[in-house]
C-alpha cells in the first residue's frame, strides 16, 4: 500500500506532475494561437465552447511548438526542467544545443511528446478536483443539489448521494495515477530523445579515455621518481648512519646525494601536481631523460652503497625525446627495485645499449637477494609494461638462475 501511495503522491509523482503542469503552461500560446486558426477555419462558431474545436486547436498548437523547438536553447531548456523535475540522470542527457538534423528531430518530438501530455495533465488538473469536491459534498449540502451548479437529476436518489463521495475519490485517484503515467512515460522517453548522440558519446568516451591515459601516466611518474627517492633516501641515510664514525667522507657524499635526490624530486613531485590542478605542464620543470640525468641517477644510487656497474653504449643524445624519457624511468625503476630489495651492498649491472633498431634496457642484480612480491606492490614492473606497451615495446622480468633481469627493448622509431 505504501510503495503505490508513494508512486501516486510522493515528492518524485509530484515534481513529476509539476513538469507536467510546466509543459502545459508553455502549451498555451500555441493553444491559442491554434483557435485563432480553427476559429477562421470554423466561421462564427465559439471555439472556447466546443470541446471539439478545444481539441482542434491543440492539434494545431502541438506542430507549431514542435517548430519553436527548432531553436539551438530548446535542447538545454528541456534538459535543465528533466534532470530538475524528472529525477533522470544528467548523464543520460544531453548539454548542449542540438546540432544536428537528426538531435533538432527528436528535441522537436520530445517537446511535442510534453507539451501534449502536459496540455492534458493540466486540463485535466484545473477540471477534476473541482468537480471531485462537488461529488464529495453532496451528500452533506443540500443546496449544492439545488442549485444552478448542482449535477441534475442524476444525484436525487439516495444511493447515488451516497456514492457521490466515492466517485470524487476516484477521480481524485484516476488524476493522480494519471499524471504519475505520464510523468513516468516522460521520464522514460527524456534519454531517448533528449539523450547525447552516438556521435556525442564517442566524444565523451574518447574525452574520459584520454584524461583516463592522462592520470595513469602521472600516477607512473609519481610511482617511478617518489618511489626511487625513498628508497634511495632510505639506503642512502642507512649507509650514513652506519659510517658516521669510521668514514666521514662517505658520509657526506651520503649526505649530499640526499639533499639533491630530495630536490629533484620535489621540482618532479611539483610538475606532476601542476597537471594535476592545472591540466597544463606548462611552466614546469622538464621530464628527465637518459641524455641529462642518467649520470645523476646513477650517482645518487651508487651513494646508497649499492656497486652499481653501468655499460652504457647507447648514445643517449641520439635517442628520440619520448624514447630517452621512458627509458630515463625504466632504468630507474629497475634502479629502484634493486634497491629496495638487495642487500648492503649488492651488486647491480644496467646496460643500455642499441640492437635491431630497438634500444635494450637490462637491469640485473643476485636473485638470491631478491625477495618475493610485497603485499600491495607489483605496481613498478607493470608501470615499466606500460610504458614499454605504449611505445610498441615489450618489457620481461624474473628470475633467471642466479640472477633477478628486467629486460625492456624499445623501438627506436617514432610511435603513434
């Protein structure tokens, strides 16, 4: 009983019927110009006291308004009064104006479809409860059977007095399920003639793709260099911290080489942050890349007390700008790997180099050492995936006897 009580007069029934009364009310113009129209087709006849020519002149009203709906504001009107009143989704409608033939058609049907329904919801609105309020209080009014607005002879039995108050409800009811129907049916059909079109949800996808590849790649970068500094930071402070009394020297490097990680990191940490507010990197520190930073890379992760051997023999100012930048990150992460789980001291080899017109990235270090997958981690070999994938590449990494290899080859020609 509640979920139909609900259905007929609850706030969505009423903002729904309210919509409604709405499409009547902007129904009535066209209405009238409409009668003038009947009323010169008609002679001397009295539209206003004809229901057939009533109906006529809504007949002619409903195509005029379906020609108003032509104009680019139509569209976004009719949006803005379904999401407010119809409880539809904002994403199941369209913004904008109407573009095409094809969206101006289904605007133009779509307000032909409310003002039409909302002409008879309203009309319907303004004649029943009066007359629903007679019914009910003829049995207790007297006068009101007598008089000049009373229903006739009809209602001077006893029986139908007493069933007058019945039919009022159910007329009251029948409005009521009425409206609640065709504020449904609007509410179905709204996305369907009011929705984006294919065209428009294609855009909309390949928009919310983009921006998705967009957050991905700064979730890497933030991955690839905040990931790297701590570890780094982490040994590098270990090793300092063991060294503090017995070689002072190293201690300092140690020292620097954080003061400098820390500070790369934070002009990186910035620029991402920047894209991320802004949308716009403009103005930001560059990427870094193979040609300017590899020797600080492998400084700074040689001062955590890693022995790390590079054989670099690749020409990292020859390599296009996209490759020299993923490259710059993957050497990194496998760095970083590295660092994270061997020993004091471990030795690591990264090689770079050119082969087949792809440029090999090989990071090594004892699998003995190596320890298995952190609960929550992973997350640094499929960024190296993802960056290899995006450039046509392909990245491979595990054990391999009794050494742990990451093995990344990129294309050396330009990609889409």
């Amino acid at each position: 009983m509640r979920p139909a009580a609900g259905a007929l007069f609850g706030r969505r029934a009423r903002l729904r019927w309210l919509h409604l009364v709405l499409g009547g009310a902007l129904a009535m113009p066209y209405v009238l110009v409409g009668s003038v129209v009947v009323e010169a087709v008609a002679g001397d006849a009295d539209v206003f006291h004809s229901l057939r020519l009533q109906l006529a002149a809504f007949a002619v009203g409903l195509p005029l308004a379906a020609l108003s709906a032509l104009f680019p504001p139509a569209r976004p009107l009719e949006s803005g009064a379904v999401r407010a009143l119809c409880a539809v989704d904002a994403g199941l409608l369209a913004p904008g104006p109407a573009r095409t033939t094809g969206e101006r058609a289904r605007t133009a049907a779509w307000v032909t479809l409310h003002l039409g329904a909302g002409g008879i919801v309203a009309g319907m609105s303004l004649a029943v409860p009066p007359f629903a309020a007679l019914l009910v209080l003829l049995p207790f009014a007297p006068a009101l059977r007598d008089g000049p607005v009373g229903p006739g002879g009809l209602f001077q039995h006893t029986w139908t007095l007493a069933l007058a108050p019945v039919a009022g409800a159910v007329l009251l009811l029948a409005l009521a399920g009425c409206a609640a129907a065709c504020g449904a049916l609007l509410a179905r059909w709204a996305p369907v003639l009011l929705g984006p079109s294919a065209q428009d949800r294609i855009a909309a996808a390949e928009a919310r793709a983009a921006d998705l590849a967009v957050r991905n790649r700064l979730a890497r970068e933030l991955h690839d260099s905040v990931g790297h500094a701590l570890s780094a930071v982490t040994l590098q402070a270990a090793a300092a911290r063991r060294l503090l009394d017995t070689d002072p020297e190293f201690v300092r490097e140690a020292l620097a080489a954080i003061e400098d990680t820390t500070r790369r990191t934070v002009g990186e940490l910035d620029a991402v942050l920047g894209v991320l507010r802004d949308g716009d990197a403009s103005g930001t520190a560059p990427a870094p890349t193979l040609a300017t930073d590899l020797d600080g890379l492998l400084r700074r992760t040689r001062a955590s007390g890693l022995r790390v051997t590079a054989a670099v023999s690749a020409d990292p100012r020859s390599l296009p700008p996209q490759v020299s930048r993923e490259a710059y990150r993957i050497a990194q992460e496998g760095l970083s790997n590295a660092l994270r789980h061997a020993g004091h001291e471990a030795a690591v080899t990264l090689r770079v180099e050119v082969l087949d017109g792809h440029l090999l990235i090989t990071v090594e270090n004892p699998c003995d050492t190596v320890t298995g997958p952190r609960p929550g981690g992973g997350h640094g070999l499929r960024g190296v995936a993802d960056r290899a994938g995006l450039l046509g590449g392909s990245a491979e990494a595990g054990p391999d006897g009794p050494v742990w290899r990451l093995r990344v080859r990129l294309p050396l020609k330009e990609t889409a």
